[in-house]
C-alpha cells in the first residue's frame, strides 16, 4: 500500500485573504499591520503569483482610509498613452477617440488608496508625471489645465529592485524615494515551509467542491515532488497545479504523474525538434524560455535574448505571449 498525504490537522492563520503557517509570513503581517496604520507610501516587493494585491487591499482595509475607495492599476499591461489616460483620465476631444470625459484612477482613488502593480514597468516619460502629483497632490487631466486635488494614499508593487533599476537609469531615483517610504518583502511561496502543503489542500477543497471529482488524499511521492518544487510562479502556479490534477486525473488519490512535468522533474516537452520549428515558433520558444529561465524580469530576459526592453516588448506582443 503506497504512502498517502491526508489534510494536516494544524490551522492557518487566516488574514485578508493570505493563508499561511509560516513564520516568516506572520511576521510580514504583523509590519503589514503596522504599516497599514500610516499615511505613508507603500512599496510591496514579491514575485510574480505572492499575492501583491491581496496585501494592497488588507493594506486599505486596515487603513484610516478604509471608508474610501481602492483603486487598481497595472502599469505593465499598458501603452503609455493608455497608461497616461488610465492615471489622469482625459477630457472630450483630448486625442482621436476621446468622445467623451474620462476620469482617472487618481481621480476615482480621492480619499482613498491606490494600488499599482508593476510600477517598475512604468514607462520613464510618465515617470515626472506620476512624481509631480505625488509631491504637489494635484493634477490635471490629459487635454486640460484644470488642476484637480489628488489625496490618495499610494500603495505601489513590483517583483524589481527599484534601487538597481535607478542604477541602470531605468526608473528615478527621486519617483523610488517617493513610492518606497515603507517598503514590505512578500515571502516566495518555496520559502514559506508547510504553506505549500496547507495551501495544496485548501485548492483540493475548492475544487472539490465543484464534484467533478473529489480529491481526499495525496500520493507521498506527489507531495514529496511539489515540497521539493522551487515554485518560480509561486501560489498562482501551485492553484494551476492542483487544477490541473483534477482535470488530467481520476481516483480519490491525486497522483505523481497527474502534476505537470516541471513539477515532476521532467523536461518539459517540445512540440518537435528546432529543425522541424519554423524560425518564427523558435523565437518564440526562446522568449518563453528566457521569460521563465528570469522568472519572468522582461529585462533580464531582454538581456539574454540580446534585444532591448522595447523590441522584447513588441515581441511579446506581436506573439501575444502571455
């Protein structure tokens, strides 16, 4: 009779959404909770799939701002005339397509708080913008000279050093003062102990709920592969896993070879040999690669690709590489 893993008895501590036994996440909650507390600004670093929103909003909810609203951006999905529109909002006629007046998160978030995920991505020519209004509490929408009050508290994310990006003269050393006040390092999913086993569990529970197929324990070997998975994209990647299982397995028992491959310790298949590939699909094998091989730093993986931030970019999109 093969080994099995059944539900631990230990309970988590449950926080706005974060679940965790671990200790070094106790700890990061016990500085969220005191952080919350200020008018400061607050820079969360933690990589891709942690939970950086999750602690934005526990942020806002533990605030003196809690009563107003919580605005959410993320600056690595957009152009940067997009991104100028989404900040600041525009009036009618401001640019082609401006049929109307549009208001800004700045402008929504008033009283409240704003999140940013991915500031890091922010393109350097917005960059004195996003400072002005942080420093002189106003501004004015795209097409406008109407100044307009802007009392947010600013909650920003990023999986970058901002200090090395200032270095490399990517991003402001003057912006990185003003958004990293208070900075919070969001623990790796692999650094956070049982949370792996305890979270495994708690996505089993959801999903089977959905009766599809129920899931009751955990065949030893798969436990021991995921406990001794580096989990580059961390819970989001775990919660992938588990569905996954459930989709590719039968049984009660949730099985070694139900997991992906990476997860197992195999290569991860290719769809044919290179010589077979057109140049177009190698390229994009590459950039997958490069992207998974920096855990996803576009700038690193730029790096090794050879190309710069902006032909990597176009890339990406000009692939639609998610």
């Amino acid at each position: 009779m093969p080994k099995l893993h059944k539900p631990p008895k230990i309970q988590p501590t449950q926080f706005h959404g974060l679940v965790t036994v671990s200790s070094n996440m106790l700890e990061f909650i016990r500085r969220l909770e005191k952080a919350a507390k200020c008018e400061a600004n607050i820079l969360i670093r933690g990589e891709s799939g942690t939970g950086k929103e999750l602690v934005a909003r526990a942020i806002h909810d533990l605030s003196p701002r809690t009563k107003g609203p919580f605005q959410a951006l993320n600056c690595a999905t957009l152009t940067a005339e997009l991104m100028l529109s989404e900040l600041f909002g525009h009036v009618k006629g401001a640019f082609t397509g401006a049929h109307t007046d549009k208001k800004g998160v700045f402008e929504v978030a008033h009283n409240g708080t704003l999140f940013l995920d991915e500031i890091a991505e922010l393109p350097r020519d917005l960059q004195p913008r996003l400072l002005r209004v942080l420093q002189e509490r106003q501004f004015s929408p795209v097409g406008s000279f109407k100044l307009i009050n802007a009392n947010v508290r600013l909650v920003s994310a990023t999986h970058r050093s901002l200090r090395k990006m200032v270095d490399d003269r990517e991003f402001r050393a003057d912006l990185m003062y003003r958004v990293r006040v208070v900075p919070l390092f969001l623990p790796r999913l692999a650094e956070r102990g049982r949370d792996i086993e305890v979270l495994t569990w708690l996505f089993i529970d959801e999903f089977n709920r959905h009766r599809q197929r129920v899931i009751s324990a955990i065949d030893h070997a798969a436990m021991d592969a995921m406990l001794k998975y580096n989990w580059p994209g961390n819970i989001r990647e775990l919660r992938n896993n588990i569905e996954y299982a459930f989709v590719m397995g039968d049984g009660e028992v949730l099985q070694l070879s139900e997991l992906t491959p990476e997860v197992q310790g195999k290569p991860i298949p290719m769809h044919g040999s290179s010589d077979q590939l057109s140049v177009r699909q190698q390229e994009i094998d590459l950039i997958i690669a490069a992207l998974r091989e920096t855990n996803f730093h576009k700038g690193e993986a730029a790096k090794k690709l050879g190309y710069s931030r902006a032909k990597l970019w176009r890339k990406i999109r000009e692939y639609a590489i998610q």
